[in-house]
C-alpha cells in the first residue's frame, strides 16, 4: 500500500494573491499560529473551519486549489 501525505498549498496562494501570511490570516479570521505549520508543511491537519475561511476570504470553490492528497514520495 503506497503512503499518502495531505498538501497544503498555502504558500502558493499567498504568493499568488500577493499578500503575505498574516494578511490571508486577517481575512480569513485564523491565527498566523494556526496558518504558520501548514504553509511550512510541518502540520498537515487542517481544521475545517479554517478551511472554509480561506476559501471564502480567497474566493476559492474548489478545495483541490487549497489541499491535495499525493503519493508521499519519501517513504516510497
């Protein structure tokens, strides 16, 4: 059975709306303490609620532009 790892694609929307961490904090009502693990990739749980703010403050409707699940390619 091949290992599977949750990725958040965080950096890459801030880099893409141009804002930094705490901005897409602010507009999302989530703490830099709670976005700051996932955009560094050392948390992988993400709260739904979270979630739903983000793709709200970033006006996103497909999760898939937010969190994938891939092949975890180091323990392959």
């Amino acid at each position: 059975m091949k290992v599977k790892k949750i990725v958040i694609y965080i950096n890459e929307l801030i880099e893409q709306e141009n804002i930094s961490l705490r901005e897409l904090g602010r507009q999302a009502d989530v703490q830099i303490s709670a976005l700051s693990p996932l955009a560094s990739g050392k948390k992988q749980r993400i709260d739904l609620g979270h979630l739903k703010r983000i793709a709200e403050a970033l006006d996103i409707n497909d999760m898939n532009e937010i969190i994938s699940i891939e092949d975890d390619e180091e323990d392959a």
